[in-house]
C-alpha cells in the first residue's frame, strides 16, 4: 500500500518554513510508514514532502504541488539535485488537487487553506483525491487582523475574517464535504491549529 501525502499552497503569503519539531509531530498524528504515498500540496520550500519521501522509502511516493511556477520550478530542481526517485512536483490549482483519483493515503495543507478562493470545490477534490479511509491534516491559524497582511486574498470568502480562518469555520466546511473529524489539536506550532479529517471507508 502506498501513502500520497499532498501539501496545498495556494496563495501569496509564504509562511515559515516547518520546523523538524512539527514535521516530527505531524508524522506522529498522520501515522506516516514506509511504503505509504504521501502529497504536500502548496508545498512552499517542500520541506514537509522531502521529509515524508525519507518515511515512505522507495516503495513509497510523495507528491508536491505548487501554484506559483517559480516554486514548483524550484521544487523540481530540489527534486532533482536531491535524486528522490520517489517524489513527483505536480502544478496545483484553485479548484482542484490535480492528483489522480482515490490516490491519498494522507493529504496536508499547511498554512494554504485560509487562501483558498474556491474552498468548496476544492474540498471536494481533497475527498475525491484521497483513499477509502485516507486522512486529510489542515494546518491553519486563526484570523490575524493586526497583521500587515490581515486583508484576505482577492476572492477568498468574507467569513475567514482577516488574514487566516476560524477553525469552527474550517470544521464546519470540512464536515459538508463529507469528511469526518478525527482529531483537533489546538496547541500547534506558531499559535496555529491542526485538524485531521477522515474520508469514510
């Protein structure tokens, strides 16, 4: 069995790089294992990936994926300087994963879910993208009016509230695409939140 974790970015704000203490954390609760696929969607600098492809060996396959073409541009060439044989960059888009059907062991977002302008089709991708029981982790914040960068992206809808996304507003669209809630943990790095969803076996 193979795990595809997906980590999405999808917007202008280009949050720190995870540190190895959250990685480690987030293979824990993800339940990462050797031969398992995993995605990193809105992959950022790919740290989150190019940790998974170590995990997941090279039985396993990790897919990255980007919006902005000068970072998935870097990615590939970090994918290549690297030789991970097991990784594959993949382009992202607004309203959908651009990863094959039903391929997902585990799907993270972090820090991309409150830029999201087509949420909704989005989290329908998410499901369609991940296998019968496969599990989805989003790592967000909650809104940061103080912040510079506290007006949200252009189409991004109101109800986020600034620069971030309330995390009841978050479970509740997660619920409406067919997800169930397996875990929330509300002591994550950089005043942040995790929610784990499932996708019903």
């Amino acid at each position: 069995m193979k795990l595809l974790l997906v980590v999405l970015m999808a917007g202008a704000f280009a949050p720190a790089p995870a540190s190895r203490g959250e990685i480690a954390r987030l293979q824990k609760v993800m339940e990462w294992k050797a031969g398992q696929t995993i995605a990193d969607v809105g992959a950022g600098e790919g740290e989150i990936g190019f940790a998974a492809a170590t995990v997941v060996g090279e039985r396993g396959r990790v897919y990255v994926t980007e919006l902005d073409e000068k970072k998935r541009n870097t990615l590939e060439e970090e994918v290549h300087t690297r030789e991970l044989k097991n990784v594959t960059v993949l382009q992202a888009a607004e309203k959908q994963t651009n990863l094959p059907e039903g391929c997902c062991d585990a799907i993270v977002l972090r820090r991309v879910y409150h830029h999201l302008t087509a949420a909704r089709e989005m989290d329908a991708s998410l499901l369609r993208s991940l296998k019968p029981g496969g599990k989805l982790a989003v790592i967000d914040f909650p809104p940061r009016k103080g912040l510079t960068e506290s007006d949200p992206v252009a189409g991004v809808p109101a109800n986020r509230g600034g620069h971030g996304i309330p995390e009841k507003v978050l479970l509740e669209e997660l619920k409406a695409a067919g997800f169930g809630i397996e875990k929330t943990f509300e002591d994550w790095p950089e005043d942040g939140y995790c929610v784990v969803a499932k996708k019903a076996q």
